[in-house]
C-alpha cells in the first residue's frame, strides 16, 4: 500500500527497541510542542543523550524501516510520524 501524501510505502510497524521507543517518543513531543516542526538531528542528538549524529541516523532509519516514520534523505527537518 503507498501513502497517498508522500507517495512511499506503508510499512507494517514492528515493535521497538527501549532506546527506539526513546527516540520516537522525544521526536513526537518536539513535533507536538513546536506546531509540526521537526527535529534536526543535532537537537535529538541533544534531546536523547547521544554521543554523535550516526546514533541519531541509525534509529531514524531504524524507526523508518519499522514504519513509525518517514524522512526524505537528504533534506533537514523532514521526519514525518505515521
């Protein structure tokens, strides 16, 4: 099935990981708290507690291939929760 807004596939969602489940739920409270703005990587990167941007670029496509999100490469600010 493809998303009609984004034109990606709909991924089925999978059950995450502790530190998954940490990630998404800062992103989805920074979304909800700045009117739909998304992170940039350096601010979860802050958020979370992690050491460097690889950590952060590894769970977002962790949570994109589970299907909890969408991102466009490439391109700051652009995580959308599904």
């Amino acid at each position: 099935m493809i998303c009609s807004k984004c034109k990606q596939p709909i991924l089925t969602k999978k059950p995450l990981t502790a530190n998954m489940s940490k990630v998404l739920k800062w992103i989805t409270t920074y979304i909800n708290e700045n009117k739909g703005i998304s992170p940039s990587f350096d601010e979860i990167k802050d958020g979370v507690g992690f050491n460097n941007k690889s950590e952060v670029s590894r769970y977002i496509l962790s949570l994109k291939e589970r299907g909890h999100l969408t991102k466009e490469d490439y391109k700051p600010r652009t995580i959308q929760l599904l």
